[in-house]
C-alpha cells in the first residue's frame, strides 16, 4: 500500500496527458480505440512506478 500512493497519481497523469495528446493530434482515430491505448498506458505506467518507486522511502540506514 505504500508504494500506491505514487502509482495512483503515476496513472492518472499519463491517461491525461494521453487522453488531451491523442484528442488534440490524432481525431482520425476511433474513440474506442483512443480509450484502449489510454488505458493501456496507464495500466502499464502503474506497474512501472510501482517496481521503480522505493518501497520504504522513511526508513533510510
């Protein structure tokens, strides 16, 4: 649960960041289609924050 409170705000940035990128540059794509890469993206951004972020960051030696 620690680590969540990274991956959380992690995925919500790139589905936004994503979602105003393919909706501004790419219309031609189909919006179900546009909603498949953003979450995508964010599923896959969150399972690497969360392996990259420390798991313990208060608890230094």
């Amino acid at each position: 649960m620690r680590a969540f409170k990274f991956v959380i705000p992690v995925m919500l940035l790139v589905g936004g960041f994503g979602w105003m990128k393919l909706t501004k540059e790419f219309q031609e794509v189909p919006g179900l289609t546009r909603l498949a890469i953003i979450i995508g993206a964010m599923i896959l951004s969150g399972i690497i924050s969360y392996f990259l972020f420390p798991k313990d960051e208060g608890e230094k030696s």
